[in-house]
C-alpha cells in the first residue's frame, strides 16, 4: 500500500492556457498520496482517473452500514469496483458495532474496510469496541480496519481515543487537522503530529492539500505516512504528480473513463466544472456549466478545445 510513483511526462494545458510543467525532482518523497471520501464524487469513474495520475489509494463515499446490510438494492447503487480499483477503502457510515461489523463482513471478499468516525470522537470506548468487533469479525490482517476523524479542541481526547482504536487493532488512522466546528480555519498540523508521535500504527494527514508543495509540507511537518487530498483533487486530479491546473490530457482521460463506465450525467458535467474552474476563462465557464446534456457537454469541447 506504501508505494511510490514516479512524475509522468509533462502534459500540455488548454491552448489558450499559460502552458506550465509539471514539478520535477529524481525521486518522490516516502509518503502514500490519497483521494479522500467524498459524497457523491469519489466514486469508480473519479477514482480510476486519479489513481492514473499518482493516487496511491481511495476511498469509496460514505456509505450507510444499516442500509447497506438490508438493502441489494443499495449495495448494488453505493459499491461499484473492478480489478483496476485497488487499493481501494470502503467508508461506512455506523453508530453500532454490529452493523459496521456486518457491513464490513459484506465488502470484505472485494475491498479493504474503513469506519468514518466524526461524530463519535466524543466516545472514544464505543470507537475501540466498533473497532474490536469488526477485526474479530475479519481476522484475516489483509483487509484492513481503519478509522477517518476529525481533531478535539483538546488534542489529549484525540490522543486517547487514537490510542485505544490502535489497541483495538485498527490498522491506520486518517487525521483531518479541524474539530467538528472548523471549516476554513488553519489546519493545525501540530495536533497532527501530536497524534501521529503517540502511535505505533500508520496516520495519514488531512486539509488545505492543494498542490503537492502542501502535500510535501503536510508530510515534513508532522511525519505522516501518507497526504489526502479532497477538494485539491477535484479541482486538479494530477495534482500528485506536480501540476499546479488539470493538464488536457487528464481531461480526456476524464472523458474516456467516465463514458466508458456510463457515469451519470450530472456526475460527468460537474467533474468537468470543477477541472476546469482555473483553466477555462470565466465567460466560456458561464456558457459551459449551463449545457445540459452529455452532447453537448461533448460537442463543447471538440469545438473549443479539440477533445473527445
């Protein structure tokens, strides 16, 4: 899971874009790169196209254990994979130990298994026994069990509840370096060292990964494993491979992937706003987060752009 990638040959931005190379350096430093959960956008079309352009690892969106236990329904619509996605981590969505287990149970033939916790940083006993259960329920040590918090205002809270969760045997931890109640506030990166110095296990680092200069600060300041990225990523899906804007070819990859695997339409268009929000001027901007179907969408940029 801890591999390395090296930066892939330089891309050429829109024509009438500043062209610019990616970042260059003979080898990249040790930490795994990660696309974080997100609703309604981390999903198979999004994953395959960042793991082509240096992802190391992604996660599924938050799927919820209860439904995905009583529902074929809802496992078939949540949990979409192929031999291609991997590594890959299923986030479910529990607040009891049996369903998470359950759930956990069910995925386990295909994916690794990981546990969002936010809500519940505030129970660290209940966290350790999700933890507990879902490990004796898998023992096999190839799927691992991990858990995706948010930091206390009082990071020893944080500290012991990771503790626990490591003495339970979760297997890593990803750490988003804002309480509950922050959302544009600064990351506070010595909360995330803090936890990170008082495990033994894997921890990972979250928030304000823009670029993979923050990436590689995130990682030489608090030592983590690994760097997620969320927004960063949607924004700019080669962002792990050093371009500072969606080259065109990771554009067209879009386009080859998502259409190949039927991604819905409004799933298929706003990828495409989100890319090209820095890259495309703001009055073509204005004219293309209008069109409203996959034609058009597609006979936009032949003409502008000579894609597709």
């Amino acid at each position: 899971m801890f591999s390395t990638n090296q930066v892939q040959n330089e891309h050429l931005l829109f024509s009438n874009s500043v062209s610019e190379s990616p970042r260059r350096r003979p080898l990249r430093l040790q930490y795994t790169t990660i696309c974080a959960p997100m609703v309604r956008y981390s999903k198979l079309p999004f994953r395959m196209l960042v793991r082509k352009y240096g992802c190391d690892l992604a996660f599924t969106p938050m799927i919820v254990s209860n439904s995905f236990v009583h529902s074929a329904k809802a496992r078939d619509n949540e949990f979409t994979t192929c031999l291609g996605d991997r590594p890959l981590i299923v986030q479910f969505a529990a607040n009891n130990a049996t369903d998470l287990a359950d759930a956990a149970e069910l995925v386990a033939p295909w994916a690794l298994a990981e546990h969002y916790g936010a809500y519940l940083i505030n129970n660290a006993e209940l966290v350790k026994d999700m933890v507990l259960q879902t490990r004796n329920r898998i023992s096999d040590q190839k799927f691992l069990i991990s858990i995706k918090i948010r930091i206390h205002y009082d990071i020893r809270k944080t500290v012991d509840l990771c503790q626990k969760a490591q003495q339970a045997g979760v297997s890593f931890i990803t750490i988003h370096g804002r309480t509950l109640e922050q959302r544009k506030e600064p990351v506070n990166v010595q909360a995330i060292k803090t936890v990170k110095d008082s495990l033994n296990i894997p921890v990972f680092g979250n928030g304000d990964v823009f670029s993979l200069e923050d990436a590689d600060k995130l990682y030489e300041q608090t030592g983590v494993n690994g760097v997620m990225s969320a927004r960063g990523l949607l924004q700019n899906p080669a962002l792990f491979v050093g371009y500072h804007y969606t080259p065109r070819d990771c554009v067209q990859d879009w386009l080859d992937i998502s259409l190949n695997l039927g991604t819905h339409f409004t799933s298929f268009h706003h990828h495409l706003m989100y890319m090209l929000e820095k890259v495309m001027p703001r009055p073509e901007r204005r004219v293309f987060n209008t069109l409203s179907s996959t034609a058009a969408v597609l006979d936009y940029l032949r003409v502008n752009y000579d894609l597709c």
